[in-house]
C-alpha cells in the first residue's frame, strides 16, 4: 500500500510544479502579443503585405484569328473558368453546341484546366488561343436501334435494286439468245 501511494505522490509533485511553470510561459506569449490567445504562428511580414491578386483581362482568339472574346478574370481562378465562358460564347455566337473539347494556348503552351492563370503565365492583356477538336463518337441504344434501321432500310433498297438488275440481266441474255437462234435458222 504504501509503495503505490509513494508513486501517486511523486505525480502530483511533478504536476504541480509544472502548472507553474506553463501559467509563466502562458502569460509571457500573452505580453509578446498582447491579444492572442491562442499558440497558432503569426503570418509572415511578406505574407501579410502581399497584395491580392489583381484581375486579367484576356482576349480569345481562334486559330483563324478571329476574336471569340474579351473576359476579365481573377489571376488567381483556374483555367476551366475561362474555357466555360469561351464556350459559351462560341454557342451564343454558333447558335448550337457541337459538343467540341475546347483547349486553351498560351505563348505555344496548351494550358492544363485545372491550374491557375496565375500559376500558367497568363498576364493581363495576354492573347489565348482556342483549340477545339471533335469530341469521341459515342453511339446510345437509340442510336444504335436507328443506325440499324437504316442499314435494314439500305440492305432492302440494295436487294430490289439487284432484283431489278437481275431481272434486267434476264432479259438480256433471253434476247441474246432469241437473236443468236434466229441467226442460226436464217444460216
């Protein structure tokens, strides 16, 4: 019994003599920086000067040259933003969407839609080119059903026309025949 209070002792003394000793530091970070209460670190001096990142304005052009848009944009908004608004603005200039991957170019670079304009080097002013491809053909069951049921409508119109063309073959070679034997009887 009293070997495991003799532990229990020890505990307590250790305890009660660092509850000082961390109300002291407590109360020496707190006439540091007077109004913190809490550890987390303070921003850095070039952190807290550094100014918010300012708007770009772009102009997007085709591979023929011609002007898709002007937009303006914050340098620190990705990439995809601006693809979404050029893509709407080649439907709005279109009338349709015909469903093209739009990729954007900037100095000879494709630029990656998931980054920063501030991270990929486009500055305010900057001249980006649309790229556009076809988009995979994707065929549904609908499509499906009706790209088979204008193969069934061209293999019947295909048959009818071969029966014409066999009939008209018939024809011919019957003739040919009737004209060889009344060739032979004149002989």
């Amino acid at each position: 019994l009293d070997q495991s209070a003799e532990p229990a002792k020890k505990k307590t003394k250790q305890q009660s003599v660092q509850a000082p000793q961390k109300k002291a530091a407590e109360k020496d970070s707190a006439q540091k920086s007077p109004g913190r209460k809490s550890g987390a670190p303070k921003a850095s001096a070039a952190q807290a000067k550094a100014p918010a990142l300012a708007n770009v304005t772009v102009q997007i052009v085709t591979l023929a040259g011609n002007v898709v848009a002007t937009l303006t944009a914050q340098a620190s908004s990705i990439v995809q933003c601006l693809l979404e608004e050029a893509k709407a603005a080649v439907v709005k200039s279109q009338g349709r969407d015909d469903g093209r991957i739009l990729h954007l170019q900037c100095g000879g670079q494709v630029l990656a839609p998931h980054r920063r304009l501030v991270d990929t080097g486009v500055d305010d002013g900057a001249i980006l080119t649309l790229i556009s491809e076809r988009a995979p053909l994707t065929l549904t069951m609908v499509d499906r059903r009706f790209s088979h049921m204008q193969a069934i409508a061209a293999a019947s119109r295909l048959e009818a026309e071969l029966v014409e063309h066999d009939a008209a073959v018939a024809k011919a070679s019957a003739r040919r025949q009737k004209a060889a034997a009344d060739a032979a009887a004149l002989n």
